[in-house]
C-alpha cells in the first residue's frame, strides 16, 4: 500500500514509518518542517500542515491510507486536535483517500465505569485540557465520513519499551497498563491492513 504518515517526526510517527516500511508499504512522511528533523527518518519526507486541507490533500494524493500522530503543542489543544480533524477529513476526501487511523489518548476512552477514563475517580487532571483537545479531535471523526479509527493505549506508553510482536485489546482504559512504541506501532498497522474498527475507537496493551 502507498501510506502517508502524518506527524512522522514524533515517537509515535517514528515507529509507524518503520513499521510500514518493514511490512513493504510505500510510506510518506509528513512533518512541518523537514529541516528540524535531524534524525533521518526511513522514507521520503515533505513538508505538511495537518491543519491545512489544501495541504492534507498535496501530500495525500495517490496514497491508499493515511496515520495521523501529529501534535502541536505550540497550538492550544482545545483548537489543534478539532481543527486536524477536520482538516483531515477534508484533505483527505478531496484526495480520495478514505481510510485513516489516528493515534488516540487513553484519557478520553471509556474507564471502568463506562465514563471517560479522565473523568474516573482520582485520575490525574492536571493535563485535562489537552485531554479535552484530543476529545474534541474525536468527536469531530464521529460527524466526519472517512472511514476512520482512532486507536490508543490502554495506559501510557512504555518509553524505553522494545518492540515485543505482541499486543492485545483492553475492554476499557487501564491507567497501570503500558505498550511500548514499536508494538503500538504494530496496532496501527494492522488497523490498517485488516481494519476491525473501523468509525470506532480500540485501546491496546502489552500482551
């Protein structure tokens, strides 16, 4: 498949590209500006504003599926992830591109209860606003038409996680659970490949 790969410079976008790449994809990476980036990164590079759709749709013409892991923290939040959304599903459609997978936030999937997991007793809330940002961000795939998923882990990342070649659904948000960034990586690849969520959201862990 040719995959464009939005917010490639990340550690999220990172570990996507390189395992697009083992899996044979033609992958594209988008970043802002290609010239920050000094770590080379395993596929051709260019320069592209997830909040743009003129520009979503540039770097998107001719691919088959799109990863969106982008984030600007220079953007407030509540204004970044709905506006990217938005941005996407417009670019995106203009490109004929239909299938996205964005990487998601623990915090604003169901937790025990059913509730958002931010919203469970006692979970930290001194980042609320940029869970709210990526709430919004969702909210605005719901009212969108691309057929999107929104894939997230469980709990947090493991940042000096390896990849393992294991992962495994979680019924709900665990704040405990962690998934390295290379196994993530995996998940966002299978939804690619074999979608089983498609309009819907998954949480992912170490198995």
């Amino acid at each position: 498949m040719n995959i464009v790969i939005f917010g490639a410079g990340g550690r999220a976008g990172r570990r996507a590209v390189a395992e697009a790449r083992r899996r044979g994809h033609q992958v594209t990476a988008v970043v802002r500006d290609p010239a920050r980036h000094r770590d080379p990164i395993d596929a051709p590079v260019v320069a592209g504003d997830v909040l743009d759709p003129d520009s979503v749709a540039r770097v998107a013409a001719g691919q088959d599926a799109a990863i969106s892991a982008a984030a600007d923290l220079t953007v407030p939040p509540q204004d970044f992830f709905p506006a990217s959304s938005r941005a996407l599903a417009a670019g995106l459609t203009e490109a004929g591109v239909r299938r996205l997978v964005v990487v998601g936030l623990a915090p604003v999937l169901p937790g025990p209860s059913g509730a958002p997991l931010m919203d469970e007793p006692g979970y930290p809330s001194e980042y609320r606003p940029f869970f709210l940002g990526h709430a919004a961000g969702l909210a605005e795939l719901r009212h969108g038409d691309l057929d999107w998923s929104y894939v997230a882990p469980a709990g947090d990342f493991d940042h000096d996680g390896v990849r393992t070649g294991r992962y495994e659904f979680a019924a709900h948000g665990d704040p405990a659970s962690r998934i390295s960034y290379p196994d993530f990586a995996i998940a966002l690849l299978d939804e690619i490949e074999a979608p089983r969520h498609l309009r819907g959201t998954a949480s992912v862990r170490e198995a």
